[in-house]
C-alpha cells in the first residue's frame, strides 16, 4: 500500500486517492467536491504537497503517490 508523509508521520493511502480525500479523513470531516465543508460552516486549512500550496480548488484532481509530503495547517482562533 502506497505511504505518505502527513504532518511528519506516515500515512497510508488508497490506490487513486485525492489530496481532498485525504484532507477529509484528516480533519474527520465530510467535504464537497469543491473542498468546502459537507455542514456548511467553515474550513480554515491550508495544505502543502511536497512544498508547495495546493488551492483547495484543485483538492479534488490532485491524486497523490507513494512517498509525496503532505503538511495540513488548521487555523486555530485565539493568541
């Protein structure tokens, strides 16, 4: 089974999974086809693939593959 690098730990993933199929799981989160939250309220996450920012527009047609570093960053409220 592919692995990835998900915030410093190893991920497995499943044959032709999306970045938006990992966010999701990730954030234990129903998402949409667009990235946008299932419940309608807000996301507040940023993700990276191998570096660089992926637009939560293309979380759906990017697929990942073994060995890619992902990071997901969660705003948090507060200071």
């Amino acid at each position: 089974m592919p692995t990835l690098a998900v915030n410093g730990a190893a991920h497995p993933i499943e044959d032709d999974a999306s970045l938006l199929d990992l966010v999701a799981q990730t954030i234990d989160r129903p998402l949409t086809a667009d990235g946008t939250p299932a419940d309608g309220g807000r996301l507040g996450v940023a993700v990276a693939l191998d570096s660089t920012v992926v637009p939560r527009s293309r979380w759906q047609h990017t697929r990942l593959v073994d060995g890619q570093t992902v990071e997901i960053i969660t705003a948090m409220q507060g200071g």
